[in-house]
C-alpha cells in the first residue's frame, strides 16, 4: 500500500540547513497496522505527511497504492488523497461552519456520492453519535469532535488511515475509548492503517513500529 525510498526532508535554517529526515526506507502492506514511534521532534508527522503528499520531500519517492505520488501536481495528489486516505488529526480538524452530519458529508460531496447524508448519519450512529447530528463542534466535547473526525474519515471506506496522535487533545479515558473505536472500525474495514504515537501502549496494538529519532529509523 506505501512505498517509501530515500526520502529526505530538508528545510533552511538560518545560514544553515536543518535535516528533518533523512533517507527514510519503509513498506507498509495492504491491512497492515503500523505505528511510527519516537521522541517529539524526531520527523512522524513529517514523515506522515509526506507520505499523505500533504509536504513534497526534498528528495525521494513514496508510492501509494502502486501510483508515484510525487510525479503527481497538487491536484493530483488531492485526488487521489481523495480516492484511498482517511486522516485524523490530533486538533481534530473539523469545520465550524458545518454541523456533525456536514461535517461528515463533506468528502463523499467532494468525491460526487449522492446518498452523501444517508451514508454519513449511518456513519455517525456507528461512532455512537446518532443523537447529535445538528450539534456543531463548538457544542461537541472533544471525544465527541474526534468521534466525528473518525466518521469523516471512515465515511468514504479508505483503503489507508493516516492517525497523527488521535488522542493527543483528550484525556485518558476519553483517548482510550477513541483508540477502542479507531481500531474496532479499521478490524471491521480491513484498511491499512498508519499511525503516529508518544504512547508506546497505543503502538503495541499495531502489528509493527517504526521508531524515529533523529530523522531516521533506528528500530
């Protein structure tokens, strides 16, 4: 599903440069779990990002799903994000203006589905959030909100999840029970599921790690 060779990442610093990663080599298979470790600092959620084509590398390649990503422009790269990822983020990142149900509508409008609302109430009700379709982020509390980012990003049935620390914002019972729902969702779907984590209890659940310090893989 992911193809990484040599990837670098690069940014200036001053008079100088500052490596963030560095010739990163990695293969994640089809319905794989797989949880990028390390300290703060170390390159995962550059490393993710650039495997979601969200960042171009200074040099390297990432294949997903058997298409090189970089030989793709912007657009092309947005399409086909559209096509196979899933993402939750830490912050969430739900829209304000939308209320759950659109919140969750969003990505099959995009990819053109027309039973966009039926799809995504029926999505909400899986993540336990039937009763709060109309409710708008501002009135969600923060499981609620990540409840809502895991039906948006299950709603379009990626072939891959991108999670970069989903329970970074919440508490611990609240981030276990995300975790339980998160991994129960991607068992029943069968996605391939990429995850940045500090928590080592959280990478334990996934089938392998990869450990990062420094901009490179040491584990």
């Amino acid at each position: 599903m992911i193809k990484a060779a040599g990837l670098s990442k690069v940014v200036p610093n001053g008079p100088s440069q500052l490596l963030i990663l560095h010739e990163i080599d990695l293969a994640v298979m089809a319905g794989e779990a797989v949880a990028i470790v390390g300290a703060s600092g170390s390159g995962k959620s550059t490393l993710l990002g650039l495997l979601a084509g969200l960042d171009t590398p200074s040099a390297g390649s990432v294949q997903l799903d058997g298409v090189e990503l970089f030989a793709l422009g912007e657009d092309g790269r947005a399409a086909l994000r559209a096509q196979l990822l899933g993402f939750v983020f830490q912050s969430f990142q739900l829209l304000p203006a939308l209320n759950a149900l659109e919140n969750v509508m969003l990505p099959l409008e995009l990819a053109g589905a027309r039973d966009a609302a039926r799809r995504a109430a029926a999505m909400l009700e899986r993540v336990g959030l039937g009763e709060r379709l109309a409710h708008y982020p501002k009135y969600l509390s923060g499981g609620e909100q990540q409840r809502v980012a895991l039906a948006r990003a299950f709603v379009i049935e990626p072939k891959l999840l991108l999670a970069d620390e989903p329970t970074g914002n919440l508490d611990a019972d609240t981030g276990a029970a995300i975790i339980d729902l998160m991994f129960a969702l991607n068992a029943a779907a069968g996605t391939t599921l990429v995850l940045v984590t500090h928590d080592d209890a959280i990478a334990r659940r996934c089938q392998r790690q990869i450990r990062l310090a420094g901009g490179r893989i040491v584990a």
